[in-house]
C-alpha cells in the first residue's frame, strides 16, 4: 500500500489498552492511541477517520489519523437537535433566573 489517504469508522477502542480497530473497505485496521490527533477527546465508536496503512510485520496498522467531519444527514440532524436543545436550556434559565 502506498501513503495514500484512507476512509474508514472507529469499529471500537479500548481506552486502558490504548488502541482499537478502524474498519474500512478491506477488512478491519489496527490503530494506536498514539497515532491519533492528540486533541484529548478519545476515539468513538462510529466515528468516521482518514488514515494512512502502514505496514506492521506482517498485517498493516493506521497511522496519520484524522477525524473527518460526519456530513450525513442523522449526523447534520443531531448537531440540530443539540443546539436547539442548549438554546432551550438557556433561554429557560434565564427565565428562571
């Protein structure tokens, strides 16, 4: 494989190990804490990454993790919901206020 970008979900991650599994078109991929964004918030189940497959003795692992932004409509919908639902809870606190 070459360093191109691939796409893929977070198909699960063990936060005490330190790594998980990214799936993608063929088949699932291992990943390392440490070559995902250092941003301090942790992988998701379902969160969708590009990523670079670098040879690992004799399988490949992720490197060069990025997290890519869902632009799918239940992603789009639930962005709504959340920010009406924070502005609901403002407007009511200042109400009660």
């Amino acid at each position: 494989m070459k360093d191109e970008l691939l796409q893929g979900k977070i198909k699960q991650y063990d936060a005490t190990k330190g790594f998980g599994f990214i799936g993608y078109v063929d088949g699932d991929i291992f990943f390392h804490i440490s070559d995902f964004p250092q941003d301090g918030v942790e992988p998701k189940r379902n969160e969708r990454v590009k990523f670079v497959a670098q040879r690992n003795g004799e399988k490949f692992k992720a490197v060069k993790i990025e997290r890519v932004e869902d632009t799918s409509k239940k992603a789009v919908k639930s962005k709504v919901a959340k920010h009406n639902k924070s502005i609901t809870s403002a407007l009511l606190s200042n109400l009660r206020g």
